[in-house]
C-alpha cells in the first residue's frame, strides 16, 4: 500500500510551562533494545578502481620460485586493505593474476608452506589458508587467537608446521595438514560447539600425530578448522607478540615482542628452551639460519642483533639505522642481513665485518622485505611494492662500489654520524621497477544529505562518493577538502543511519539495526520515476536490495532449478516466496517491490563492493557482491537483514515524528485553525505545512465551532494528494508552482518550501515559526524542543 504522509493531532499537555518538541514514534522495550544491540552487522567496502591494485600499505611478501627454470616466479603480497594478491613476475614488469579475499581486517602476515599452500593472518584474529594457485578461494579458517594475529613462520623441509603469534600473547603452533582437513558435510559438528582451550595434553602431542574434526563452513568452500584440532601452544609471552621464526627443520621456534626478549621454543612440544635479554625496547623483525645456530634480531631501539643460539648470548651488534629496525632479510648462506624499517632506509650489512650499506632510501617506512635471486622486493606503509637490486647471491659486489661504513655499537654509529656531519649516500637512485597501488583515503567527512561522502587520499585527491551506488560521482583532484566541505554544505537534517571508517585504505560503510532503518526520503527526491512523488522509501532497505540484487537473482535461478528437477514448474513469485530449506526467513509475497532495484541503489558490477558479515555460523566473511551464489542464507547473513530484503519487515523506530502548534501571530485577528497539536513525520516539507494551513484558511466552515475556532477533532488528518494546488497531478515540484500565499519565516528568515521539519527543527532558535499570509493572515508556529540555534 502506498505510504502517505499526514498531519495528526496528539493532546498531550504541555508541562511545566516551557516549550519542548515531542517525537511521536514507536518506543520498543528495554528487553527488545537489548536484542538489537546484539545482532550482527553489515558493512560494505567500496573501490572506485578495478581490483588489480592495493589501496593501502603493505605488510607482507612472499616469494614463490618456479620448480622449472622456464616456469613463472610469483610475489604475494598481503594488505592493509584486508586482500592479499598474487603477481607473475617478468623481468621487468609484474601482473595481478588473482586477488584473494575472505579476511575482514589487515592482512598482517604471509608464508608460503609447501608448493602450494598460502597461509596469511589478520587483525580479523584468525588465519586462513589458500591454494597458491587458486582464482582466490580461501580454503580454511583457523580460529584459536584471542586478538590481532601479527606474525607467522614456517618451515621450509617440514612443509606442514606454521607458527602463529599475536597481540594476546599467544604462540600456537599449527600442523596445516590436519588442520584443515575437513570432515564429510553429513557431520553435523558446528563451529559454534568449538572449545578454544588449549588443554595440556595436546601440547605434549607430536606435529604429526595431530588429526582434526571439522566442519564445512556454508560460505562456498570456507573450510573451518573445528574443536578436534587444537594446535601446540607455545606458552610463557605476558604481553604481545610481534615477530616469529623457525629453522628449516622445524625443530626450532624463536619469538619476541614488547617483552624486549628474544624467547627460543622446541615447537614440537611448546617447551621453552632459553630466553635471551639485550634489546631495550620492543623486538619487530626475527630470522633464524637453516640449521638453527644463529638468531638475528631488529628492534624499535634501532639495533640489530647477531645470538649464538648455542652460547645463548649476542656475539654482534649493528648500529645500523637511526629508528626502530621493522624487517629483516638474509641471503641463503647467512652472510650479510638487508634491514629496513622506520627510518625510511634499506641496508646492506655484512654479519662477519660488520661493514654496512644503504642500499637505497623511501618515502615510507619499510614494513616487510622479500629477496628474490639479485633483487629485493621492498614493502612499505604505501599502497605500492618496488624492486630493488640486490645482488643476494654476491652481495659483496655491492661493497665494492665504495660508500660502506662500520657498524658498530650504538655511541660508536652515533659519533660517525656526527663527525661526517651527513647520513651515507644511497647506492640506488632508483627501483627495478613499481608494482603501483592506489592512494589510500586518509580523510573522509558524511555529508548532511547523508548519502554523499567527501574523501581525501593519501596523494591529496578529493572526491565525492555516492554510497547508496557506491560509486565517485565527482573527483575533484588536488584541492583543499575544508573548502569544498563547505562549499557542499546542505541545510538539511536527516538521521544518521550509517557510519564509515577508512582503515582498510578505502570506504567501509556500517550498517547496524535499528539505527540504520532510521532515514527515509521522497520518491521525488531520489528522481525516482513512475512512482508517486510522496512515496516514502528506507535508505537502508533499498540498499541492501541493490547490495543483494545479485545474490537475490542466483537464488532465484537455485530455487527455480531445484524446482524443475523435483518435477514443479514454478512461477516468478513462487521462487521469490519459497524459503531456503531449514530456514526461518519466510518471504512475505504481497510485499510491493520486493526485489525491484531503483537506480540511485544500483551498484557496480564492474567495481562491485565488498561485503563483510556474518551469520549464525562461521563467523565473520567477506565477498564481492558479485561472488555471492544464492546459497547463503541465516547461518551467513545477519536474520535482520533477511527479514528486511525478503520479507520486507523493519524493525521499530523512533523519532520518526515531530509534534507542533499552530497558532495566530500576536496582533493577527485571524481566527484560531486548531487548539490540538499536530505530529507530522520528520521529513514532511514545510510546503505541504504550507497547503494544510492554505486548506484550513480556504474552508473554515469544515472544522470551524460557533466561536470562531476550529474543533481539535476535526481536519487534524491531512491526505497530502488531495492539496488542491494540482501540483503532484502536473509532475511539478511542489514549490515549482506560483508562490504560495503564505510564508514560513524562523527568526525573520523566510524558509525553503523544500525543507523538511526535521532540517527546521535542527537549525533554529527555540520559539516561535510564523506563517505570512499575503492576506495578513499570520499564524505561529511553535516548536517544543531545545534547539540548535541557526
């Protein structure tokens, strides 16, 4: 049924003598608020470009050689966007052949394990394998981290045991192998039932006697590792972790943290062995040589640590950098060590003479380092990825160029740099080549029509985003994001039904129940052709139907061929009303444009956003709108969000409602319209105000008593299709027409008959609106709330 908007009167008093607005609305209980609070959010990331770039720093690379000499070498790099994505490397060039998507927070770590196995961790608190060679699918979720998972380490002979560490304190070391060996679909065992406990006699548990029992997350082919696999833990870090290595055996584990210890563990039983003390401040980046004897160690006290595990005390110091050392890289035989980290610098030192380099300086800090044959891949805080010369397999034809200095301990760096009055001249001027991201935002601001964004990138480019489509529909370029703030500043108030975040590089937009069914608009106003220019429709309900239309149509197509192979012929809207099997949604089927998608909430198919959720198991996931199948249903989505697009059903909402007066100016002797209050919906524009009172004016006798005034009870209701200005019957705007006759003025200024009561209500003065007549005919209108001023 068509929504039309009325003026209705509510009686309530007004008390203790001073004016306050009233917001009619449906007040749901204390127990139900309660509910709400707990349920499942949605939020949808948007991209502007296409998905072969990364549009936020990078925190991890991993290289994967051919086994053929003439096969192609891969780089993987993992995201603070939330992506991690695989590059064919040339010789000077490198393409994007897949993207792999499923984590929901930065991608903090990556390690090749085996041939074929991609293990990556997240601030998501989880890690997630993949097939190298996929088109992107995940095919596990391991989930044992309390907090941020921040680092990981592998094996390289034993290619089934991966390390893990995080902020929580946590060491586990996992058997990839059972752990994401997954049970047949009959079994009934769910993610939900899974114990997180570590009990003791699994730390005492060889790697390989370790077997799993798990479960088919519904997500397509998100494998979740479930309660009969419990990794080995490593158990005696008090506070975070932040770097891991292991020996090429796996018999041996370091760790270290904001302990400033560098802890040494026998993986296959999670025993400690020996702790080593020296570092001031927290330990960022570890290695360990191949056979275990030697540790190097970089810190945020900008030292570089040689251990002899076997003597367990540090044999060499490297005053190298002039801030916190953040990665680390060797060449194969554990000569020399490349360093890079906050200071901007990469470094080539020697780790029997101590004679160092700098190689070449960035813009960035350097987050992560990958060596590849004679270059070096360099990641850092920016979007992009540089290869650099190196010369891994004779670093000492670098040296020979001149320009080396001794590394020595810290006074003694110190002291050089002093007396040479000049950091070393870098050795590269330039990088092989860029693999080239794409600016992250660093800046954004929600517009008061609540459906733009203004955003600023990292290269200071300013656009403006349109996010029921989620598209740019404006790219300013290069100028000052304050000014164009206020050069697009509407005077219009609607509730805020969403929120965004930049920390993925780009927007995230939230969407949480209720606060998000709060805003409507006018057909008229979204341009919205062949529908009644009053209609009301939800922004958030029209938005998950454009996020959801592609998964809407696979389920469609699913249904209807499930159907056909049972032998029933169904109709249109049978297969929309046809529930998922074991589902609790049912579609109500006389919901009027259920799956009807409106321009202003269409989105990309080209750039398609991505959405992150979760349901009732497996929890949180991420997927282009594009890769949805039709498959998921409550145990995926939020059972909010179902109701809403397949049901049509919203939850209550308040404040949807404003309560007035109408009165005679002071000094007016026109007669009174009405003695009750009148409540009207908060987005009702002050030209339909306008008609109502034009209405009452025109036919006093309709609702007028013997005295003069009109009846409360009566005319109170407005059915704003029958104003007879013939203005929805022309397909006119309303305040297109000949000027009313009457005005509406807030502190002596005359309002936009296009304004709604809520944007009048947000920027005026508590006290009186007054309505001119051309006839001087004056009528107040007086709100009751605190205000803002205007």
């Amino acid at each position: 049924m068509k929504q039309q908007d009325k003026i209705t009167y509510n009686y309530k008093e007004i008390k203790y003598g001073v004016t306050a607005m009233h917001r009619v609305g449906s007040a749901g209980n204390n127990g139900n608020s309660n509910r709400l609070r707990k349920e499942k959010k949605l939020r949808y990331v948007l991209r502007d470009t296409d998905d072969t770039k990364h549009c936020a720093g990078i925190n991890c690379l991993a290289v994967l050689k051919s086994s053929v000499s003439d096969g192609c070498n891969y780089l993987f790099s993992g995201s603070r966007d939330g992506t991690l994505k695989r590059w064919a490397l040339d010789e000077d060039a490198a393409t994007c052949s897949a993207t792999f998507e499923s984590h929901v927070d930065w991608v903090n770590d990556t390690v090749i394990a085996g041939d074929t196995t991609l293990v990556s961790c997240s601030s998501d608190t989880t890690l997630k394998t993949w097939n190298c060679f996929s088109d992107g699918t995940c095919t596990s979720t391991l989930r044992q981290h309390s907090d941020y998972v921040t680092c990981l380490a592998a094996a390289e002979k034993n290619t089934n045991v991966v390390a893990s560490g995080g902020l929580g304190g946590e060491v586990f070391v996992w058997d990839i192998e059972a752990a994401v060996t997954p049970l047949s679909k009959s079994s009934d065992v769910m993610e939900d039932d899974c114990s997180n406990g570590i009990n003791g006699s699994a730390n005492s548990l060889s790697i390989s006697s370790l077997r799993t029992i798990s479960s088919s997350n519904s997500i397509a082919a998100h494998t979740t590792q479930c309660h009969g696999y419990v990794p080995i833990a490593a158990k005696g870090h008090k506070e975070s972790v932040y770097a891991l290595a292991m020996n090429d055996s796996g018999s041996l584990l370091v760790s270290g943290g904001t302990e400033k210890v560098v802890r040494v563990w026998d993986p296959r039983t999670g025993s400690k062995t020996m702790k080593l003390r020296g570092h001031t401040d927290n330990i960022r980046a570890l290695l360990l040589d191949s056979t275990g004897r030697y540790c190097l160690s970089g810190s945020s006290d900008s030292m570089i640590r040689l251990w002899d595990l076997g003597q367990q005390r540090c044999v060499h110091s490297y005053a190298v950098h002039t801030d916190s050392v953040w990665a680390l890289a060797s060449t194969p035989t554990f000569s020399h060590v490349y360093s890079g980290g906050r200071d901007l610098s990469l470094y080539l030192s020697d780790l029997t003479t101590r004679e160092s380099l700098l190689l070449c300086t960035k813009e960035h800090p350097i987050l992560q380092l990958a060596l590849h044959d004679d270059s070096i891949w360099v990641a850092t805080t920016d979007s992009s990825v540089d290869r650099w010369p190196a010369e891994g397999r004779n670093p000492q034809k670098v040296f020979q160029r001149g320009g080396s200095f001794l590394a020595g301990n810290l006074s003694f760096s110190r002291a050089r740099v002093s007396l040479e009055g000049s950091a070393p001249t870098p050795v590269y001027k330039e990088p092989i080549f860029t693999i080239p991201g794409t600016p992250a935002i660093v800046q954004h601001e929600i517009l008061n029509n609540k459906r733009h964004v203004l955003t600023k990138d990292s290269a200071g480019s300013v656009k403006l985003w349109e996010i029921t489509r989620g598209v740019v529909i404006e790219d300013y370029g290069q100028v000052s994001f304050d000014e164009k703030k206020e050069q697009l500043f509407e005077m219009v108030s609607i509730p805020a039904w969403f929120t965004v975040d930049t920390r993925l590089g780009s927007l995230s937009v939230h969407l949480d129940t209720p606060q998000c069914f709060y805003a409507e608009m006018y057909s008229a106003d979204l341009n919205i052709i062949g529908k009644p220019e009053d209609d009301k429709l939800n922004l958030a309900r029209e938005t998950f139907k454009g996020l959801l239309a592609h998964w809407m149509t696979k389920r469609r197509q699913r249904l209807g061929s499930q159907a056909s192979v049972n032998g029933n012929v169904l109709s249109g809207k049978d297969i929309n009303s046809r529930s998922i099997a074991n589902s609790r949604i049912e579609v109500d089927g006389n919901a009027e444009n259920d799956s009807m998608v409106y321009p202003s909430f269409e989105f990309s198919t080209v750039s398609p956003p991505s959405i992150i959720t979760e349901g009732s198991q497996g929890g949180p996931w991420r997927k282009k709108i594009t890769e949805l199948d039709g498959t998921e249903d409550e145990k995926d989505f939020p059972g909010w969000v179902l109701d809403c697009v397949l049901c049509n059903k919203l939850p209550s909402r308040d404040n949807t409602k404003c309560s007035f007066y109408l009165h005679p100016c002071e000094g007016s002797a026109v007669q009174i319209l009405t003695q009750g209050k009148l409540s009207a919906p908060r987005i009702l524009r002050i030209h339909k105000v306008v008609n109502y009172v034009i209405e009452k004016l025109e036919k006093p006798s309709d609702n007028a008593n013997s005295d003069g005034t009109f009846s409360p009870g009566l005319g109170g209701r407005l059915q704003h299709s029958a104003v007879g200005d013939g203005s929805f019957r022309s397909g006119l705007k309303p305040w297109q027409k000949p000027r009313p006759s009457i005005e509406i003025l807030c502190n002596n200024q005359v309002l936009s008959p296009d304004m709604s009561l809520a944007t009048v209500r947000a920027y005026s003065d508590p006290g009186q609106v007054i309505l001119l007549t051309s006839g001087s005919r004056l009528v107040s209108l007086y709100w009751y709330a605190n205000l803002m001023l205007w």
